[in-house]
C-alpha cells in the first residue's frame, strides 16, 4: 500500500480522516491479493497497518517489520539490517 501525501509534502503524521479512507481500498487489496504475510518498512507505517488489521477484524495475516535498505545504510546499521532481513527470510 502507497500512500500518497497532499502536494508532495510528507507528513509526520496522517490524519485519521485521510486513514479512513484508505482503509477500504486496503481491505479490497486483502480481498484480492490474499497475502500471507505483510512486510512494512517501518515502526510508523508497521503501527498504521498493526491497527488497520485490527479494525478490519483480518487475523490470517502475518504482519512483519524491517527497515527500508536506505534507510539501514544511510543510518549505519548495515550489519543490524542485514541480519533482521535473515531473520524476516527465515520466517516467510
């Protein structure tokens, strides 16, 4: 799931009415895709899906966090990312 901002702008936080309207074209994606195990790129958005599972009542899905590549290079945890992506490749 991609979730645009407003004019390019990244926001540090997305309004619960803007959530709102995402959450039915997630439950579609569910429907359609019927994943598994979902994988998000970070705490923020690993917390905005943890919570959106829950309101869609979705418990057959696996959810898992990692950090983005960039991120884990351009922060220096290189050796810290590479071994949470082993981690993550062992349990999917």
């Amino acid at each position: 799931m991609k979730c645009r901002s407003i004019n390019n702008v990244i926001e540090r936080s997305i309004p619960l009415k803007r959530l709102k309207n995402y959450i039915k074209y997630f439950k579609r994606e569910l429907e359609i895709v019927k994943p598994k195990t979902i994988v998000a790129l970070s705490e923020k958005t690993y917390a905005i899906l943890k919570g959106m599972l829950a309101t869609l009542s979705v418990r057959n899905v696996q959810l898992l966090k990692i950090w983005s590549y960039s991120y884990a290079y351009r922060c220096r945890k290189r050796e810290e990312f590479e071994e949470l992506f082993k981690r993550l490749r062992n349990t999917v």
